[in-house]
C-alpha cells in the first residue's frame, strides 16, 4: 500500500487526534457493551434481588449459563426455536435471491431511460420505517382486509382466513419484505459496474446470451450476492419484531424473541445473556464475511 | 389451412425458445418481474398511507378524504392524542440530539481515519464498521446492560436513547464524508499553504468549506436513520416517556389499529423521506461543485463499500 501524500507541516499525532473522540466513543458505547454481554452472560444471578449480576474479571468467568443453554438447544425448547430460525432465515434469503436478482439485473442492464427512476422507487423502502412497512402489511392481511377481499372474489379462498396467527408464511413474507431492498442494492452496485465490453466480448467469441450470462455475468456477479445475502442475514438472525407484529404466537417464536423475552425480564438477565453470546458467535462468520469483502471491493476500487 | 390457434401455437413454441436461448435478454419476463416488484414493494405501504386520511375507522374500506386523525379528532388524532404526539416529540427530540452529536463526531473521525496511518488505524477502521454489522439486538441488549450495570449514572430512558443511536449512526456519518474526503486530497490544503495560510486556517477555510455538503448529508442521514430506529429505542426506553414512533406503531398495530397510527406513521415517513431527498441533492449538489464526482447520488446503508 502507497502512503498517503501528505499535508505539508501537519503537526505529529494530529489525526490521531481528530479520530479519537469517535474511537473513544465507539471503545465505550460498542466494545465494553459487547464485553458486558459476556461479563453478564459468565456471571451470576444474585439470589436475594433475582437480578443478574455480572462478573468483570474473565478469570473468575461461570461457564454454567452456557451448559444450560446448550443442554437446552441440545434437548429442549430451544432447540426447536433455533432450528425455526435458520429454517425462516434460510428460506426468506433463498426467496430474496430468487426475486431480488432479476430486479437488480433489470435496475443495471435493462432499465433504459428508465433506470434513474427505477432507481429511486428501488431506494425508497430503506427509508420507509421497517414497522410502518409491517404495519401496511397488517393491514392489508387483516381477516377483513385487501388480500381476503381479493382472494375470496377470485375464489381462491372459500372464506376469509386469518394470516395474522401462527402462519409461517406470514412471517417469511414480512422478512422477505422487510428485507429485500438491502439484498438487491448492493448487487445492483455489483451488476451495475461490470464492464459492458466483457459481455460484448463474450458475444463475439459466439457464446450465446444464455451461455454469456452463465459464464461472465453470474461469475462477476458472485461476490455481489454472497455481500447481499450476508446483508440480510445478520439482521434476520436477531429478528423479535416480524413474528411479534405479523404472528405473536409461539408457533413462530424466534431465537431473537427467546433473547427480548429473558433480557426484558430480570431474572433471565444471565441466560438472555448467553443467547446472545451464542447468536454473535453464530453470525461472527457472516460479519466477518462481509467486512473482508468491504475491505477486498474498495482495494480494488483503486482507492 | 392456417387456423388462428396454431399460428398462436406457433408463436409461442418460437418464444419459449427465445425465453430458453437467452433467459435475461429479449424476453419481457425480466421488466415484468422488476416491475412487479416494484408495485409490491410499493402498494401495501401507499395503501396503508391512504387510509390515514380515512374518515372513518375501518383500515380496509374507504370513505372519502379528511384530516380527521391527524388533527380535526378531538381525542383520537395525533394532534390532540397525547401519548401520540408525545411520541412524535420524542422521536424528533432523539433524532435532532442524535444529529448534532453524531455528526461533528463522525467528521472528525472521518478526517482522522484517512489520514491517520499510524499503528492503531487499521484496527480503528474495523471498530468503525463493526456497529454495521453488527445485529441491533447484539447492541440493544450489550447496551441495555452497560446501562443498567456499569453508567449507572445514566438512566434508561432519553439519555440512553441517545447514546445508543449516536453509536449507530456514526458509522454512516463516517462513510459519507470519507467518501468526499477520499476525492478532495491534500493539494488544496497545500496550495493555500504555499499562498501563505497557516496550517489552522488551511484546513479551515479551505477543507471544512469543501466538505460542507457531504456534512450536511451527515446530519440529514443521522437524523433519518434515528428516526427510523425501533430494535434500540426499545432496549433503552424506560416509561411511557421515551416512546417513539415506531415502538408505538408496534405496540398499537395488533391491540388497537386505527387509522391514527397509520396517520403517525405516515408523518414519520415523509419526515424521513424528506431528510434523505435533502440529503440526496446535497450530494448532487457537490458533484457540480467539485470533485468526489461519481459518488452515489442517493446514500443508502448499501453503499457502504460492495
């Protein structure tokens, strides 16, 4: 790597300076939170308040939290919980690959005149508030709502059902709605700056547009949906509020509901803990995925 | 003899080849897909905005136009409800502190990292994007805990409302601004120098102006994001005090749905929505005016990199 050309006479440490508040903020508002989960998780219950207590020291760390989490998952309820998860999380992912990619395909290679447009409309859910977009969607599913309305007139249904308890597919809609759009825009970025002259050149050579998008365009394209895809599974992963808003019953009772539930009472403080040390264990892959490829796209961004 | 039905026959045979040959290419099934996401993506929430200016309670059969759940109801609407408006007033008071915190924070450590290349500034490059990726429940939970176990002195409730999304929207502020920073370069600092201004003056009559647009992006996104924010308001609320739009929306959606949340939730969208358009032409705005041209034109947590 080329350092950076520099300010002629800047004075030495200065920007070491000018990073240290926010660094220090982050030490103190994300690392030594992270580090309490821990502390909390390994730590004890006291046994007069019911409250949990956490231990700082790593030395004097009580691992009994975990076994009883894993015993749990391994034989008990938990078990079933996370297995719904990643069955939920697996199938809204697929779902948005399936649909997400034609439109990010269309967005980069086919919207024509169109395409600032589509862009825009492509954009909007990010910042529509993600309860508000439920919300229309309870709306809409309400047993006296559009989609009742709708299917009963095609006679798809005989009468009108209520999609708002216990429905699976209720929920995997909602995240699939919820969370699409961080799926399809970074693969549009991707899509989006593969070099026309690569297809031109694949089309010369006389492979055809099917043979051309299954041997150039899917291949560029890879790093843009694994980066989607690890997009929306972390957030997947701690969702409380799609099964609460769309279901609230404990047909769909997700890991995330399991952590809400025992951290929001005191005494579950310890194992709400432990949840959530299991989750960040769990997602540290896709974290890590994601960040190595942030950190490989803009080196080869060339900046 | 050519009957109708085998020409329609034929036609379509030729077009499920074509649609074989080249799957993405001349077939309309890729627009009709993209587009029909867009309208799905789109209804259910346009819809739900409708029904906010329905006069009547029902959230599926609609009666006209009227302002009634926003102001004209005495009681119901979010003018006169107070636990409505208090969560209006609570979500814009979290999202101003939020913004004028995150900001001239994030600035600063924007400079730093691209500038800094001392020993600890790549770990700080990765402790600035870790709260990104991180699930919000992670932090909600991490920082309900500090809160009520270690800052004692800070009460659940607004304070810790606002420190928790400060923590998230940093970053943000961060990646905008380093964008632009990336562009500009020290030439401009050195060649005020060269003309005879000191090091302070340099960077602040000549970098500070230069970033302008990209921080007033910072404190449109910060803001935008903060409103938006459920998973950690949650975690730190404390009382009926500290709810938001969203906790409210929530709260209300299965117990008591009237068409007022849909009104409040609708206020919050344009609100939001309003902020990042600002922000959008903000950035617009920048490319016109100098360098750090073809940056996104419309941030998104999306353009953090791939």
């Amino acid at each position: 790597m080329k350092g950076r050309p520099r300010v002629v006479g800047e004075p030495r440490g200065l920007w070491a300076a000018f990073a240290a508040p926010g660094v220090l903020w982050l030490i103190l508002l994300f690392v030594v939170p992270v580090y309490a989960i821990l502390a909390v998780a390994m730590g004890t219950t006291d046994p007069i308040f019911f409250i949990a207590k956490p231990t700082w020291d790593p030395l004097r760390w009580d691992t009994s939290a975990f076994r009883e989490v894993f015993h749990d998952i391994l034989t008990g309820r938990l078990g079933v919980i996370g297995l719904r998860t990643i069955v939920y999380v697996a199938v809204a992912s697929t779902l948005c690959i399936l649909i997400g990619y034609p439109v990010a395909y269309y967005a980069a290679r086919r919207a024509g005149h169109l395409k600032p447009l589509f862009i825009v409309l492509l954009v909007a859910p990010f910042w529509i508030n993600y309860i508000m977009r439920m919300l229309a969607w309870v709306n809409l599913l309400d047993t006296d709502g559009y989609v009742n309305r709708v299917l009963l007139a095609l006679h798809i249904l005989q009468e009108p059902r209520a999609w708002l308890v216990g429905r699976p597919e209720t929920v995997i809609l909602g995240m699939v709605y919820g969370y699409i759009p961080f799926f399809i825009l970074p693969l549009f970025a991707v899509l989006d700056a593969i070099d026309q002259r690569v297809l031109e050149a694949s089309r010369d050579l006389g492979a055809s547009p099917a043979r051309t998008f299954v041997r150039v365009t899917l291949p560029l394209s890879w790093q843009g949906i694994l980066a989607g895809t690890a997009l929306i599974m972390l957030p997947m992963f701690g969702d409380y509020y799609t099964p609460e808003i769309l279901s609230g019953s404990p047909k769909t009772t997700l890991f995330g509901n399991q952590i809400a539930a025992f951290v929001s009472s005191g005494a579950g403080g310890t194992a709400g803990a432990a949840l959530t040390v299991v989750l960040m264990a769990f997602v540290s892959v896709l974290m890590t995925y994601y960040l190595v490829a942030v950190a490989r796209a803009s080196r080869e961004g060339g900046r | 003899m050519t009957s109708p039905s085998v020409a329609t026959g034929f036609t379509f045979h030729r077009r499920l080849r074509r649609l074989w040959a080249d799957p993405l290419g001349e077939s309309r099934l890729i627009p009709a897909i993209a587009w029909l996401y867009i309208i799905w993506s789109i209804v259910p929430v346009f819809i739900a905005v409708l029904f906010s200016f329905n006069p009547g309670r029902s959230l599926s059969a609609w009666q006209g136009f009227s302002l009634r759940w926003y102001v004209s109801d005495p009681n119901l609407s979010v003018l006169h409800n107070p636990s409505l408006r208090e969560a209006l007033f609570q979500s814009l008071r979290l999202a101003f502190l939020t913004m004028l915190i995150a900001t001239p924070l994030g600035v600063l450590l924007a400079i730093g990292l691209t500038r800094w290349q001392g020993k600890g500034s790549r770990p700080a490059n990765v402790l600035m994007l870790l709260p990104l990726v991180t699930p919000e429940i992670v932090m909600g939970v991490g920082l309900f805990l500090v809160f009520t176990s270690l800052f004692r002195p800070v009460q659940l409730g607004t304070s810790a409302q606002v420190l928790g999304h400060v923590t998230f929207s940093l970053p943000l502020v961060v990646v905008i601004v380093r964008a632009r920073l990336l562009g500009i370069g020290p030439e401009y600092e050195n060649a005020a120098m060269d003309l005879g201004a000191s090091y302070w003056s340099a960077l602040w009559r000549i970098l500070l102006p230069m970033l302008a647009p990209a921080i007033f992006a910072g404190l449109m996104i910060a803001f935008a994001v903060s409103i938006d924010d459920f998973v950690i308001s949650q975690f730190l609320a404390s009382g009926q005090s500290s709810v938001t739009i969203p906790m409210l929306l929530y709260g209300g959606v299965r117990t008591s749905p009237t068409p007022a949340l849909n009104a409040l939730g609708s206020i919050m969208l344009f609100i939001s929505l309003l902020a990042v358009a600002v922000a959008g032409l903000a950035l617009r705005w920048r490319r016109h005016v100098g360098p750090g041209a073809g940056q996104p034109a419309i941030p998104s947590p999306a353009h953090l990199g791939v």
